[in-house]
C-alpha cells in the first residue's frame, strides 16, 4: 500500500501547463496573474477586495499591521490553531491571549471571549482572531455583534475554509472570508491546504482603505496609488511612505492557484463525501468519543476523530502506512507561549480536546478503497 498522508496535493497536466506557460512569459513575479488570481479567489469567495501575499503568514502579518497593532496590544485567539495565527500578534508587539474552545466545535468559544472582555475595561482588548478550524466556519455574525460592543476588530484565519460558510440568522449563507463580518480575513495555498501554490496566502476584505493599506505594505511601502504621492520627481519616481515588506506572491505561484482554483468547487465535494463516509462509518463505534461529523458549510480541510489510546492507534497506523496526525498541539503549550505565563490546566477544553484528537486522511484524491483501508485499519485496531 502506498503512503496516505492526512492532507495532500493534487496537481493535474492543466496546473503544470499553466505554470510552464509562466515561465516562457515576460513576467515571473508582478505580471498579470496576481491580479487574475485576486480578481477569480474574490469571486470565489464573494468579497469585494482580494489581495495575493508570499503565504499565509505573511497574510497574518500584514492584517496585524494593516489593524495597527503595537506593542503591548492585547489580541484574544484560539489556542487550537496552527502556532502562526498566535505569533502575527507578537510580531507586531501585541501581546496573544487565548481563549478555550467549545468542545463540541473545536472553535474558539465566544462565551469564554466575552468573559475576557466582560472582565476588564473596555479598550484592553484590540482584536480577535476566530479560526475557521478544520474548515467549520466561525459563527461570524455573533462575533461581529460581540467584536462591536467592545471596539475590537477581527481577524478571521479562514486558512482551513475556503468555500465553507455558516447560516446567518436570516439562514442567509455567509462564505468564509466574505467581508461582511470580519475586517480582513486570511487564506493559506501551502500544499495541504484546499488549493495549492507550493507558497502562498491571500487577504480578503471588504474595507477599501485597509485593501489599500495592505496593497502598500506588500511592497515596501511604497505608495501603489500614483495621486497618493507626496512628491513627483518625474517618470522613474517611486515613493516609500511606510515601513513595509516583500511579502509579494509570484506569478508562477499565481498561475499555479489560479488553475487550482478552478476545482475548488469539485475539491470541496470530494472532501464532503469523504466526510460523510467517515461519519457514517464511525457514528455508533464505542471507541469514538466525538468526531468531525457530517455538517453543513464545512470545507473539510481537516477530519478529526477524538479516540482514546491515541498514541497506540497513530503508531499502529504508521505500520501500515497511513500518516495520521495531531492538530494542534495548542500554542498556549509552546514553550515560546509558557513563557509569558501559559501552563497545563489554563484552557482545560483545548487540552482534553489534544489528548485525544487525530486528524485522518482527508483529500480529494484519497480514493475509495484507500478510505475503506483507513476505516478498516482504525476498527482492527479497536478489535470493532
Ligand atoms: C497553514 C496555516 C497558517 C499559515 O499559513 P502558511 O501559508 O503556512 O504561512 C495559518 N493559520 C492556519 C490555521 C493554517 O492552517
């Protein structure tokens, strides 16, 4: 049996096609595709401003800065989330504060974030940063509500959702990254990721100042928007007004993503059906204390059961092959995070939730007997 990984990538001819053609154009970084790209991901989303950065880390970094975090900043996230989502605070100066998960969800719990906010004096707050975890969106419009009532902004880390959504309360569908709830939201084309670029991130918004901002801050700072210049020295001349960085994303990433993009749709079916599967087959199996479920709006980056005798169950699993894996080891664990205070015992949902979590081989070209020999292998295990 070959490797199945928890996550892949899937590359067909029309990808590497697309990437070859790049490569025998005029323009290897800052052509035509960044803008294609941004213009097709904002349709895809249905946002109004897209904008395409080296990867999502850099996304995260350019948001913080973009929201004018400074030193001492404090920022409330998810400790269950890749360690990025945290670590854009501290770049910036900020200081990260996490608040448990709901642990039927798995996502950041607004009443524990409320219970922050509700415990200190309005201002101490700037921001949150929900994390649309494993692909289930974030109730945004509750957070939103919540975010307004204390004068903070959002930050949504919408890496694992591209496609997926959550019902308003009009039962209206709101995609992840969409801009009517969150200031700016981030995405993710690293290769486990929906949609591949081999590197790459993007920003989405609906706020035009902070689309200009950052169009800025992704090239140095130099003003892109020629009647914002504060001098014309002629032709040639280019204006730095603003600290900023090189977090520019290729054209040949661009030309990558873009033809990837076109079967995100078809992507996000495969992974549903995947899902169901899953679900069907492990819903009354006594091993299985909870699992990811079969739910509506989620883009399925990530299926996660929660089991005991983990570590038994991932190394029996590594004998055959199949390459499970943990997500997360919650940040406020890490020792860069013990650092400032954070301990076992702080975020007691986050850390059950780690003890037992297992993410298992979900993409869309895990075909069906490979899927069967996953669920076979987990029930042999439990002798189920
Ligand atoms: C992948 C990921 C990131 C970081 O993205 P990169 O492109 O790897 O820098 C941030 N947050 C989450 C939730 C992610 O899964």
């Amino acid at each position: 049996m070959k490797k199945i990984p928890y996550g892949r990538h899937d590359i067909t001819n029309e990808d590497i096609q697309a990437v070859i053609d790049i490569l025998k154009s005029d323009w290897l970084t800052q052509g035509p595709n960044i803008k294609l790209f941004e213009d097709a991901f904002a349709e895809y989303i249905g946002c109004k401003y897209a904008v395409a950065v080296s990867n999502g880390t850099a996304a995260l970094h350019l948001c913080t800065l973009a929201l004018g975090v400074q030193k001492g900043d404090k920022v409330i996230t998810s400790p269950i989330t890749f360690a990025a989502t945290a670590n854009c605070v501290r770049y910036a100066g900020g200081e990260v504060i996490f608040a448990d998960i709901d642990p039927e969800t798995y996502l950041i719990d607004i009443n524990a974030v409320r219970k922050l906010l509700e415990a200190e004096p309005m201002g101490t707050y700037k921001g949150i940063i929900p994390v649309d975890f494993a692909g289930r969106a974030v109730n945004l419009e509750e957070f939103r509500k919540l975010a307004e009532e204390n004068g903070c902004w959002i930050i949504e880390d919408a890496c694992h959702a591209p496609g997926g959504y959550f019902k308003d309360s009009f039962r209206i569908k709101q995609n992840c990254g969409n801009g009517n709830f969150a200031d700016l939201s981030i995405f993710s084309f690293h290769p486990v990721k929906h949609i591949a670029a081999g590197e790459g991130g993007m920003i989405t918004t609906n706020n035009e100042s902070l689309y200009k901002r950052l169009l800025n801050l992704r090239t140095h700072g130099i003003q892109q928007d020629p009647s914002k210049k504060q001098y014309d020295h002629g032709v040639w001349y280019y204006e730095m007004q603003e600290l900023g960085y090189n977090y520019r994303l290729t054209d040949i990433q661009a030309a990558l993503g873009l033809s990837q993009l076109k079967r995100a749709t078809e992507g996000i079916e495969r992974r549903c059906e995947i899902a169901k599967n899953y679900f069907e087959e492990f819903r009354n199996k006594n091993f299985i204390v909870r699992q990811s479920g079969d739910i509506e709006g989620h883009a399925y980056h990530l299926y996660v059961i929660e089991i005991n005798n983990r570590t038994e169950l991932v190394n029996y699993l590594r004998t055959k092959n199949i390459w499970a894996q943990v997500h997360y080891v919650p940040c406020h664990l890490m020792p860069y995070y013990r650092q400032f205070g954070w301990k076992e015992g702080d975020l007691p949902h986050a850390e059950e939730y780690y003890n037992r979590c297992l993410s298992i081989p979900i993409y869309p070209s895990l075909n069906e007997s490979e899927q069967a020999f996953v669920i076979d292998t987990i029930k042999a295990f439990y002798n189920n």
